[in-house]
C-alpha cells in the first residue's frame, strides 16, 4: 500500500517538477520524456526495495515496478490535463 501511495503521488508531483527545470526555449519537448523517466525509476527502485510491492525475483519486481512507474506517469499527466482543462476539454 505505501509502494502505491509513493508511486502515484510521484506521478503526480514529477510533471510539473520536470516542466520547472526544463521549461526553456529549446528544451520543452523534454518535459514528458523526463517525466515518464523519473516515475519509471522510482517505480523500478520502489520494487527493489518494498518485496511486498510486487512479487517475484528482484529482476522482475524492478521491471514490473518501471511499468507501473510509467502507468503512474500517464495518471499524473491525466490528472494534470483534467485540472487544467477541466472535463469539457482544452
């Protein structure tokens, strides 16, 4: 349960942590690349390090643990579009 708590609140709070470095002339088209990055790899350490997280050998907990870093990277990025947009759309 704290595996998923750490991992959907870094999901959230790395996008606009991402845009806060990489937001200049040149360098914006980076912002989404480096976001699923660093949500990956908090997801692959949080299955190193929390057996409980996902089951299996150590191999396979920090694979797992990157896809679900990447599917928290699409929940962040989600949640972001909604409270900009709102529901109706952009």
């Amino acid at each position: 349960m704290l595996g998923w708590v750490l991992l959907l609140a870094g999901g959230v709070v790395s996008l606009p942590l991402a845009a806060t470095f990489l937001d200049d002339q040149g360098s914006e088209n980076w912002i989404l690349p480096v976001d699923v990055a660093l949500v990956a790899l908090l997801g692959g350490l949080l299955g190193a390090a929390l057996p409980g997280f996902v089951a299996g050998p150590t191999r396979r907990r920090v694979l797992v643990g990157a896809a679900y870093g990447v599917a928290a990277a699409a929940v962040g990025v989600l949640v972001f579009f909604l409270l900009l947009s709102g529901f109706e759309g952009a």
